[in-house]
C-alpha cells in the first residue's frame, strides 16, 4: 500500500531465506541418499524379516571349494540269499513216540530210553486221523482232525527244541476220507477197495487226493517238523480186487501220476527249504520188482532220505543221492543208522 506517495519497505523475509536453506539441505541429503543406495545395492539383501545390509567387512570367509573329483557313492549289489540245504545227520536212529509226547514233557527221556536221537510221531495214521488240528476243509469233512485246541501250540513248542522230529503221513492208506468221498477212493465192485488189514484207500490217480496229502505236508512243515516222511504214497502193492477205472489207472500209467504228486508235495513245501522230505518203501519195489505200486528208484531218488522196510534175506537197495535207511522191529546198535515205526511197548 502506498503512503504518502512511497511504498512500504520492510526488508528481505526472514522465512523465506529458511526455506532456501532448508531446501538446500534437504536436497543434499536425498543425493546422498540415492548415492548412498546405489552404492549399497549389491550388498543388499531382502527376507521376511526386513532389508539387511551384507557389508564384506563384515561377512565371515567361507573355504575355498576343492576341486576333487564327486565323490561317488557306491551301492554293493546285493545277492539273493541261497535257499538253504536241509543237513544231513551224521546218523540216524529215529523211533516212532506215542503223540502223547508231542505235550507231555516226555520225549527227550523216551528218545534217551531207546538209544534214539529222532523223533517220529504219526501226523497222518493209517486210519486217516490227524496228530494236529488242521484248517482243511477235507478233514473237516470227514472228522478227522484233532481236538484239542491248545495242541497245535504244544507240539510248535516241542519242533523248536533241539529234538529233531519227523512227521509221518500216511498218504493214501487213509481208512477215513473215502468213507465220506468215495470219489477220492480206490473201488471194488461193492463200494470202497480194502486191503488186507481192511483199510480204506485214496487213489493217487485223484488230483483232490493228492492235493490233500500235500497240503497236509504243508501244514506239518509250517508246524516246525524237520522232516516230512511220507509212507504208503504210491499204488498198494498187490491190489487185488481193484476196480481198473479212472481212480485205477493202468500200470505203465501208474509212475507218472506218482511224479505228479512228488511234484505237488515239493511246490506245497517250496515255503520250507529247510524240511527235508524222506519216503518209505520195501526192498523189492525199490529194485523194480512190484510195478502195480508205480514206485522206481528214480523216483526214490527224488527224496533226502529213503526208508526201507526189509524182509527175510533182502538186502539194502544201492540207490544214487539219498541216504537209505533200514526200518527194523526194534531199536537197533548205537553206531548204525535205522528206523523203528512201529509202536514200542
């Protein structure tokens, strides 16, 4: 506003120069903030927790990398583990035990008692009855297995002792199956073929027959038995009044049906390498000389052990592999090998 003709003169503005100078500062400040920050920009570093500054005066020296060949880890083939070989004893004196001694404590003393050191014990009778409970449907069927719920226990608890035992199975001298199947049996014109001591047979030439013997073996071996000794497993000797048809084959027929069950007792027991299988035969059939019962030492020969039941004047049959044992009426020297299979008094 003009006074008097003159203007109003008040002087510079104090505010004014300290907003110059503020300025001034302020964009010296933001250079050096920007050069701050291009300078730091490699040593910069960001994570969850915020920037962090890496100065190098700070960071700690890392060990210089070797330069060695990789190092290569090598893994050792592995080899499958050999099936093991059921041993041979260096003698065997096994003695047939009442199955009463499968649970009673008493078979060690019974084998001691008899100048033994096996144990055979009828898993399988004649009469087709079983020392053990069994899970087949067979003999289920015919009421032949054992009763005794807690039997079964006690006889693994005797196989994992340091007796050696032997499960003997009747194969197909069985007095009880054909009674309920007569379709498993040998016949007659009546019905059921007997032999001379009047037992019932199941024919070899029935797959399901042979199937249920077999199973019957596997059964034993997975009970803990160092040895399946199957006994009566070919065509009775003599046979006479049998009827020739399906269940009767022909003679010159007769050994391969008995191959056939070898074969489904070695695939039953594939799952116990260790069990060794034995068989029992007579002098004369191991020789060729009865060949309505289909039995050849080739055949003999597919067994670990063969037992042989000898009569009057016969001698030992030479057989290629398996050791050959002779089955007496009582127990026999302590230096010899033999069998007795018949209950002692």
């Amino acid at each position: 506003m003009r006074r008097n003709g003159y203007d109003s003169y008040r002087g510079r503005s104090r505010f004014r120069t300290v907003m110059k100078v503020l300025i001034g500062v302020l964009l010296v400040v933001l250079v050096l903030a920007v050069a701050a920050l291009i300078w730091l920009e490699p040593y910069l570093g960001y994570s969850a927790g915020g920037i962090r500054i890496n100065l190098p005066f700070f960071r700690r020296e890392q060990p210089e990398e070797t330069g060695g060949a990789p190092v290569v880890v090598t893994t050792p083939e592995v080899l499958p583990t050999p099936a093991p070989t059921p041993e041979e004893q260096a003698d065997f004196r096994a003695v047939l035990l009442p199955n009463t001694a499968l649970y009673d404590g008493t078979a060690a003393e019974q084998l001691q008692a008899a100048g033994a050191n096996t144990a055979v014990f009828d898993m399988k009778a004649d009469d087709g009855t079983l020392g053990y409970i069994s899970e087949l449907a067979l003999a289920a069927q015919a009421e032949v297995s054992a009763a005794d719920p807690a039997l079964n226990a006690a006889i693994q608890l005797l196989n994992d002792g340091d007796i050696t035992t032997v499960a003997r199975v009747s194969c197909f001298r069985d007095n009880s199956v054909p009674y309920y199947r007569n379709s498993l049996a040998l016949h007659a014109s009546g019905g059921n073929w007997r032999d001379g001591g009047g037992s019932r047979w199941l024919s070899p030439a029935s797959a399901e027959a042979r199937q249920y013997a077999a199973d019957v073996c596997r059964e034993l071996a997975g009970l803990g038995f160092d040895e399946i000794l199957l006994d009566n497993w070919a065509f009775p000797a003599g046979g006479e009044g049998i009827l020739a048809d399906d269940n009767y084959p022909a003679a010159d027929g007769r050994t391969a049906v008995l191959e056939g069950f070898l074969d489904q007792v070695e695939e039953a027991l594939a799952g116990y390498p260790e069990v060794r299988v034995s068989l029992v035969t007579t002098s004369a059939a191991a020789a060729g000389e009865a060949p309505e019962t289909g039995q050849t030492a080739a055949l003999l020969e597919r067994a670990d052990r063969v037992l042989v039941s000898l009569g009057e004047g016969e001698t030992l049959p030479q057989l290629d592999g398996p050791s050959v044992i002779p089955i007496l009426a009582q127990a026999g020297e302590a230096a010899d090998s033999w069998a007795v299979l018949t209950a002692q008094p």
